[in-house]
C-alpha cells in the first residue's frame, strides 16, 4: 500500500532550513549546471552519512503511480526511470521530486516508507506541518534549491525559479517561508542594529538617550533643568 504522509520528529521550518543549507554546501557541486545527476547525487549522499545509497532505475510502467521505493534495507532507491532522466535534462519538477526524496533519505532515514508517490505526496489533514514528513521534505527541498543567498540575489518568484530551476509555485512558497523565517529575522536584526546607531549617534552630538514626545526624534538637549527638542522646539522636564 502507498502511502502518502507519515508522522515524523517534530521539526519547525528553521531547523529543517539550518539542515538543507549545510547539505546543499557539501552538494554544490551537483547544482553548479542545468541538470541533475540523480545517481551520482545519491550515492555521494550515502558516501557522507555513511551508509551507502544505491540507486536503480525502473521502467514507469513498473514503478506505477510510486517516484521512488525504498528497499527494506534503506540501502537501495529505485527510482522512476522518467524521473532521473528529466532530471537529467534540468526539468524544474523532477529535480525538485529529486530534492525532496533526498529530504526523506537525510531527515527521515529510520522512518521513511517503503514507497513515495509520484503524484506528489498530500500532507496529512491530522498531522501538524512541524510533524509532517511531506511537509518537512518540501520545505527541504526548497530551501536545498532556494537559499537565502539566491532569495536575495533573485527577489521575485519568477527570477528564483529561472535561476534556480526549480517551479514557479515552489519558488512563490520559498519566498513566502523566507519572509516569514530568515526575512524577518534579518529585518528584526537591521531595525536593532539602525536604532542602536541612532542612539549612539544621538549620544555623541550630546542629545539624550530619549525621544522627544511631541515629534519623536532623539534630538533632546538638556538646557537648565528643561529639555529642548532641536528638532520641533518642544520643551518637557521643566522643574
């Protein structure tokens, strides 16, 4: 029986993040080009977790509705003969489909199922997405072939998915994770460090370490007991 989704180790998108980056440096090599070699990348998977990974082709018609199965070992991958030969061509969905298999081998080696699906795999309805093996190679997949570095570099999903040759949809969904995991965390980190300068720069012109309540600038100075805004003349303090 195929199965779509299974229940994993919880791990929230920042962490499943954290792991396809580090994998994607020590994979860069495949990803330099257009094309994949799904063969070559698998076995040099299994040659760094170490445990060898064989793969082998099976005709279409045989592999049924299945991308990949697993053998009982782990130690085998048989893929859709379709699959590693449009990946070798570079087309954008199968070397994703690739990328999110090599997900399940890397996050889900102890609990990956004996078939994945060609369909695409449906997140289970009573599975929460940090407990979601599909969800979990998804966002896997596209941080593996999106990251941050190229999100920045190719800001809208149209450029990321031509440049990193993956689909438009999974390129509209990796800026959407971006924004709302290392975006706003960079965004948070510049808002810090602006404020921070402007304090600093608020201290070194001899203003105080406080805005002014009328027009919010950091241009108070004291004058007697009294605080004078530069900025709107606002006076507060007054004793």
């Amino acid at each position: 029986m195929l199965v779509d989704d299974f229940p994993v180790r919880r791990l929230i998108d920042e962490e499943v993040q954290k792991i396809a980056f580090a994998w994607r440096e020590k994979l860069n090599q495949f990803f330099l080009g257009d094309t994949l070699d799904i063969v070559a990348l698998f076995e040099t998977v299994g040659s760094k977790i170490g445990r060898p990974i064989k793969v082998e082709a099976r005709p279409d018609s045989i592999m049924g509705r299945a991308n990949a199965f697993v053998s009982k070992d782990r130690g085998t991958v048989f893929f859709r003969q379709g699959l590693i030969d449009d990946a070798a061509k570079g087309d954008p969905n199968a070397v994703f489909d690739a990328v999110h298999e090599l997900g399940h081998i890397v996050l889900h080696r102890a609990e990956i199922p004996l078939a994945r699906m060609a369909t695409r795999n449906n997140q289970h309805k009573f599975l929460s997405p940090e407990e979601s093996a599909e969800h979990q190679a998804n966002v896997f997949a596209r941080s593996f072939l999106m990251t941050d570095e190229e999100v920045e570099q190719y800001p809208t999903a149209d450029a990321l998915a031509e440049n990193c040759f993956t689909p438009l949809e999974q390129a509209k969904l990796r800026l959407e994770e971006y924004y709302r995991t290392s975006g706003r965390r960079k965004r948070k980190a510049e808002r810090d460090r602006a404020y921070t300068d402007d304090i600093s720069q608020a201290k070194l012109l001899g203003y105080e370490f406080a805005p002014c309540s009328e027009c919010r600038n950091l241009t108070l100075i004291r004058e007697g007991p009294c605080l004078v805004c530069v900025t709107c003349g606002a006076t507060s303090g007054c004793s």
